[in-house]
C-alpha cells in the first residue's frame, strides 16, 4: 500500500454526518474535509503524524482516537505502509447525549478541557463497530438510510465505554458552548416578545443567534420560540387554576387580550375557546 490513498464517504442522510474510511501508505497525507464540522479521527491500523497548527504535532498509533473540532487545520501523514483510518465528522452530540448527560460529563471534567488533542484508546466494542463500519463502506449496495442510526450508536458507545471525566474534557471545546447556549434560550425565551429581543438578551446580532438556532435546534429562533410557546401555552389553558390575565403575564404577555391575540394568530381561536375546549373534553366524575 506504500504511496497509495484509498477513501470511502458514506453520508449519514438528512444529517450533517459522515463516515470516511481512509487507507494511506507511508509519506501520504490525508486529503482536506470540511473543517465546518467536527471529526473524531480513529486510527485502526498503522501510525499517523497529525501536524497542527502553529508547527506543533503528535503521532497516533493505532487503536487510539482524537478530536479535531470546528475550523481547526491539520494534517494526517501516514508513517507506516499500512494505516487504516476512519474518520466520523459531525456538527452536534445532543442529538445523541441529553442536556443531563452533557452536565454529567462537564461536571466530572471540572469544567476544564483536557490537554489538546489527547487521544484515547479504542476499546474492544468501538473497534468492533468501527470494524464493521469498514465493512459497510465498502459493500456498494447498501442504501444509505442504513447509515441513519450510526451516529447515534457510535456516540452511545462512547457514552458508555468511557468515562465521564473521560469524554468531558475531550469533548470540552463542544459541550461547553452547547450547553451554554441551550441553557441560555431554554431560561430567557419566554421573557422576550420577539427573537430581536432574544439576540439583544444574547449580545449578538439577529444573523448570529439564527445561525446558532440553525446549528441547535434546526429552525430559525422566531419559529423555535412560536412553536415551543404554543406547546406551553396550549398545555397551561387545559389547567382550570389562573385566570386568562394571570397566564398572560406568566408567558410575557401584557394583557389577556394580547395572549388571545397570540391564540387567533397561531391556533385559529381565542384563548378563552381553548380553555372551554379543554375544560368540555374532560370526563365528568360520576357520583
């Protein structure tokens, strides 16, 4: 395989996944990829000198993985006849990991993040399924929608094989700012009218929070914030407790005759209706 390069894509559809699987010879580097996206590089056979920026480098034997995140430059050099390598790109891991698994690995992280681009090894169940990941990329007739639910498989190994503090200082550079970011529109979203206001909450301008809506939550922040009022609001007029001014305030509302408005713009019906909707569909207790 001396000076030869051989690489596999397989997209993961109606997803920013991808999986690579990538054989090199001694003295060949490892083609550029999006450096949108984050990649865990994981090397199965061989060795690599992976040169990052600013000169400094470190070498990867095989059965060890590391974490590249967004926007950094490098390159993989194979030192050896015969390295093997697979690569997952990525944007985000809550998909897979819950906000409470997130604080999990943070917290047992100290909240710090590890030395750069510290590999780990790749125990026994990840080589098996990287094995097999192999396999798949080169089998030409499997339909893409097969490679649907592997990210979230090979993230749930991770989540299970490794330990908190582990994953939570190598993952830093991402859990950190997701978390953040979710916690921070999940505590302010119902205190502000509009997404201007949300941005002007955040410190960004209108065109940065959209991106990170984007990156999070798949919508724009207006439809986010629309949407997940509804669901709130709707469930709060099916409780009989509080009058329709009191709920109003409860959701940022100045009046009960803005949340109705609120109500005939997204449901089709005042507030009022919806209580009485809800109140009528509720089976009355016999005697």
């Amino acid at each position: 395989m001396k000076d030869s390069y051989k690489e596999i894509v397989r997209s993961v559809p109606n997803s920013d996944c991808a999986f690579k699987y990538i054989e090199l010879g001694r003295g060949v580097s490892l083609s550029s990829w999006d450096k949108e996206k984050n990649r865990l590089l994981f090397v199965l056979e061989g060795k690599l000198k992976l040169s990052i920026a600013e000169g400094s480098f470190r070498f990867l034997q095989k059965g060890s993985f590391v974490l590249l995140s967004k926007g950094e430059a490098f390159k993989g050099t194979g030192m050896q006849p015969d390295s093997r390598v697979v690569i997952f790109l990525f944007n985000r891991v809550d998909t897979v990991w819950t906000s409470t698994k997130i604080k999990k690995l943070l917290d047992a992280s100290d909240k710090k993040a590890g030395k750069p681009h510290e590999p780990l090894s790749i125990v026994r169940p990840l080589e098996m399924f990287l094995k097999l990941i192999v396999l798949y990329t080169e089998e030409k007739d499997i339909d893409k929608s097969f490679y649907a639910n592997k990210e979230s498989e090979l993230l749930s190994l991770l989540y299970t094989f490794y330990s908190s503090e582990e994953l939570g200082r190598m993952f830093y550079p991402l859990l950190h700012t997701n978390l953040d970011f979710k916690s921070f529109v999940e505590a302010n979203y119902l205190k502000v009218e509009s997404a201007s206001e949300l941005a002007d909450l955040a410190g960004c301008s209108l065109v940065t929070l959209n991106r990170k809506f984007k990156e999070y939550f798949q919508d724009t922040a207006y439809q986010w914030i629309i949407k997940n009022k509804m669901v709130l609001i709707l469930k709060r007029l099916q409780t009989p407790s509080g009058s329709l001014s009191e709920i109003a305030k409860e959701f940022g509302f100045y009046s009960g005759s803005e949340l109705n408005r609120f109500c005939q713009r997204q449901f089709g019906t005042s507030a009022l209706k919806l209580r009485k909707q809800a109140i009528g569909k509720k089976p009355v207790r016999k005697m």
